[in-house]
C-alpha cells in the first residue's frame, strides 16, 4: 500500500448526546493544527440543543453539511473525521455515514456509562465489524467506579475491554492519568486544573517516583487499583481491535484536554488505513488501480440561491484527480467531476487529488444518488448500503392540491437525502412517508416550505411499519393479488409490505413462506 494510503485514518465518532463529541472533536481539530475551528464546532453543538426552533435546525444542517468531514494532519497522518449528525433522534444519515468510516472512536460519560444512542450506533459499527477504540469522558467530574464502566462496556456491547490508562481519581479527587504502555503521568494545571502539558514520566505503575506527585491515595490508585485493572482485563491485542472484537479503553476529559493526545495516538497507531469495502464480485482494496468509490450521502440545497445538490463519495481506491470522469451505477454513462470538493472543515476546497479513505463532494443536479458506486469503467458495484424500515409512519397532506408535482419532487428529493423515505400506496394517493426519528418529520415539514414552498401536513397512517418484499416473481404477483390495499412501491419502484403492526409481519411472513419480508433494504 502507498503510504498516501496506509497513512490515512477515515474515522466517525459515536456517542449518546452530551457525552463529549463535539468537545472531543473540537480537540482533536486543535490537536491537528485546525485551531480556526473551534467555534465552529461548539455552534454547532448549541444549534443543536436548541432544536426546537426551525430556523436553528437549519442552521446545525448548514454547519454540519460544511463540517460534514474535517481533514486534519499530525505527524504524517491524514485523519478524515466524518461528522455524524448529533441529534438524538436517529436518522438514516447516521447510520450511513457510518458505512463509510474504517474505525470508530465511542466516547462515554464516565458518569452514564453505555447509553441507548451509543448502543444503536455501537450496533450498526458492529454489522460491519467497524473496530472501536474507547473514551470514557469526563473524569474531572464525579463519574462511576472505573471497573463498573469496564464491565459494562464488556457486558452491554459483548466486546473484550483493554484498558490502556487509568484516572488517578475522578471529580474532586481527580489528580492525573496514567498511561500503562508508556508508563507516563499527565498531571492538571493551572486553575482550570487542565492538561497543559505537564507529563512525568514513570517506570511504571509502582514506580515510587509516582509519590512526589500524587497524594498517597492517588499512588495506591494507579499502582493498585490501576495495576488490578490493567491485569484483570484483557491485555491489548492488535487482531483483536482490528476485528472489532476488543475495544482500547482510555479514560479522560476532552473538556480538560486529558486523554486527547492519547486517542489520536491511538488512531495513528492501531486504526485501520482504508479497508477494502464489499461488492458484488467479492471486495474492493485500496490497492486496485482504477477510482472507485460509492455514495453515502446527498445534501441538497445547500445554498438556496443554486439548488445545488452535493453528493458525498467514499473513495475505495485509486487516485482520484479533478476533472476524472467517472461512471455512477444508477446513470450508466460518464460524468466528469470538474469541481470535486474536500471538505477542510468550514471552507470548501477544489480538490486536485483525493486517494482512498477520503471523501469528496460532488456536485450534481440529481443524477447521483445515495448507494450509487462509482467507477472509471463501471463494473462495479459496492454493497451494503443499507436502508431501514421506518419506525415512524405518516400520510402527508397538501395543502395546496395543485402543488401535487412539487410535492412529488420533494419527496423524492428529500427521500434520496436520506431525511425521510417514500412509498406510493398500490391504491389510493395518498402518498406515506417514514422516518426512524422523530425529528425528521420536523426537517421534513420545514424543509418543504422553506425549499419547495409546499404547504403539507402530517396524519396518523394505519401502519406501524413497512417490510421490504422479495420472492419469485408467481410468489410476489400471487401475493400481490391479495394484499394490494397494503402494498406500495418504494422510490426505487421496490415492493414494499406496509404493516399495521409488527404481529401483521410475523403473521404475514409464516403464511408466505416462500417470500422474505425484509427490515432493510441494500442498495
Ligand atoms: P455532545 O452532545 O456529545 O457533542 O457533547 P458536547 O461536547 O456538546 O458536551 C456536552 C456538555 O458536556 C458541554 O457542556 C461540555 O462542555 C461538557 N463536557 C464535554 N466534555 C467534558 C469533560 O470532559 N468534562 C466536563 N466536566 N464537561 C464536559
């Protein structure tokens, strides 16, 4: 592997809200020299907390679209740090962006531990065996006893957990992290009590050095509380992070810059560089010569005055250069990428090259679409793109009748953004929307006025959820002849069940054996 290659880390951070991301990622942003950005980041987490209010939603999508990947370099690495929208509604966007990140970094409240949001997310990481390097945040406040988060973290998740550090004390009696490997002590300073800096460096954990910077509690914190740590859990095992079946715990505050350094390190260090990615005839390695890549993500309208359309690719391989043309699998004929552009925080670049692990944004007027793959010679087609049944459905109503059109290209628009999806009603036309979070209906509703200027309203559906039909064709017609009042068709034109509750599926399921009713949909 080129060492353009093998020196890049495509990572996203999962986390509850409120345990410490947007701090984190602050950090790690100054950490690489992207000091600029730092308000940015924090706006954007208090856009986010008061998400009430429409014109606040707008502007987090505004910044986060922006800020959707943030490059930075330190020490020869080029770190591509994916955003995830940090909401704690659900949406397919997160669960999307995740399919294009090689690792993960799982930041915890030390006093909250495993939360339901980091769960889901850990969850869709694990599909995919995204490996995970830990976090447990906030130690300079009172947090729980570090072996209770360790078991939780193995038990809730199933995973091995390897501490690498440990909190000399947490809250008021926090006095410093000790790293196991390197044996080094970082100590707070200052009135803020943060990390400036200050490291002693140990022998070990029952180095008696350690005495002439901690209290004597705090000795016997790392050199017994920490050494029965570091020994009753599993030692670090590179195969086994990199499979995503132990994760590297590190404890810290992003707020007070502890643990910060460490976690990059970490990524630099043991974080996969590009990882070949799943396709149809087998996978695609960063080593293949030819430019490949797929979409993750589509952002439209991000500036209201060009009805401009930014589609995010996921390079697989080769090196892409400006001007490329490249042929997306749902159009079938070249496009030449004259603007590509990377996105070096809250300015929009021109890219001249991009290699593999990074993203770069499209711009396009529809013809590229989330899933697409993208290719120099269109042969291949990368899976796994998942879509997921809707949790949340609704008829929409429009206000206006003669804005049936608009509506139509609305939803389609908003559909293929990943913010809802759509299905047409075999009978009837009243089209129904799903989302897998309640905020979405919001950004929906918003969105349709501000952007399309369509008036809609949301009803109560008489579906609680919708399943993805395959089978033989004489399955799915014989099927269909039955149960048309409860079919629709997917933007795709896909057969989709629509279910009036998850029983209807089960009992659907076991009296048609011959057809799979699916929860996702890959693309
Ligand atoms: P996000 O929702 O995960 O992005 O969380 P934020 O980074 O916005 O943090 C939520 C709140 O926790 C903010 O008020 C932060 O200042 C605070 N916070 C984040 N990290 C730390 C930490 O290490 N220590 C303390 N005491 N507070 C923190």
């Amino acid at each position: 592997m080129p060492d353009a290659v093998s020196n890049r880390r495509t990572f996203a951070i999962i986390s509850h809200p409120d345990a410490g991301k947007t701090t984190l990622t602050e950090k790690l942003l100054l950490q690489g020299g992207a000091i600029h950005l730092a308000g940015e980041v924090k706006a954007r987490g208090q856009a986010r907390r008061a998400r009430s209010d429409w014109m606040k939603i707008e502007q987090q999508r505004g910044i986060s679209v922006t800020s959707s990947v943030m490059t930075f370099e330190r020490d020869g690495i080029t770190f591509n740090l994916l955003d995830t929208p940090g909401h704690e509604d659900f949406s397919e966007d997160t669960y999307r962006t995740l399919t294009a990140v090689d690792s993960a970094i799982m930041v915890l409240d030390a006093a909250a531990g495993i939360e339901p949001q980091t769960l889901k997310l850990f969850e869709v990481c694990r599909l995919r065996s995204v490996p995970i390097i830990t976090l447990i945040n906030k130690i300079d406040r009172e947090g729980r006893d570090p072996f209770e988060l360790l078991d939780e973290i193995a038990d809730k998740l199933a995973l091995d957990v390897s501490p690498m550090s440990w909190p000399v004390g947490m809250g008021g009696l926090f006095e410093g992290v000790f790293d196991f490997e390197s044996g080094e002590l970082r100590l707070p300073e200052g009135p803020a009590r943060e990390f400036l800096g200050k490291i002693v460096k140990t022998t070990g954990a029952e180095d008696p050095v350690l005495a002439d910077y901690l209290s004597a509690d705090g000795v016997a914190r790392v050199a017994e509380e920490g050494l029965l740590g570091r020994e009753g859990y599993a030692p670090f095992d590179f195969e086994a992070y990199r499979n995503g079946d132990l994760t590297p715990v590190y404890f810290g505050s992003a707020l007070k810059n502890f643990g910060v350094e460490e976690i990059i390190d970490a990524i630099a260090r043991y974080a996969p560089p590009p990882r070949p990615q799943p396709a149809q005839d087998g996978e695609i390695g960063p080593e293949r010569d030819e430019v490949t890549g797929f979409i993750f993500k589509v952002q439209a309208n991000m500036d209201p005055n060009h009805r401009d359309r930014i589609a995010f690719m996921r390079m697989v391989s080769g090196t892409f250069k400006r001007g490329m043309k490249l042929t997306p699998s749902g159009l079938g004929k070249p496009i030449a990428v004259h603007s590509p552009i990377m996105f070096f925080a809250q300015d929009r670049e021109i890219a001249d090259t991009a290699e593999a692990g990074d993203i770069i944004g499209i711009p396009n007027h529809g013809t590229l679409r989330v899933g697409d793959s993208l290719s120099e010679k269109n042969e291949v087609r990368f899976t796994g793109l998942p879509n997921f049944a809707p949790e949340i459905l609704r008829r929409v109503q429009l206000r206006d009748p003669t804005k049936t059109k608009q509506l139509r290209k609305a939803l389609d628009d908003l559909s293929e953004e990943g913010v809802i999806q759509v299905f047409y009603p075999e009978i009837g036309a009243q089209w129904i929307i799903g989302v897998v979070g309640q905020l979405q209906l919001e950004v929906l509703i918003a969105r349709l006025e501000a952007e399309y200027k369509v008036e809609a309203g949301l009803e109560a559906s008489p579906f609680a959820t919708a399943r993805w039909i395959t089978g033989s064709d004489a399955a799915l017609a014989d099927f269909e002849q039955f149960n048309r009042a409860n079919l629709a068709r997917d933007r795709d034109n896909d057969l989709v069940f629509m279910a009036k509750s998850p029983w209807d599926v089960n009992y659907q399921q076991e009296k048609n054996p011959e057809l799979t009713f699916s929860a996702t949909k890959e693309r």
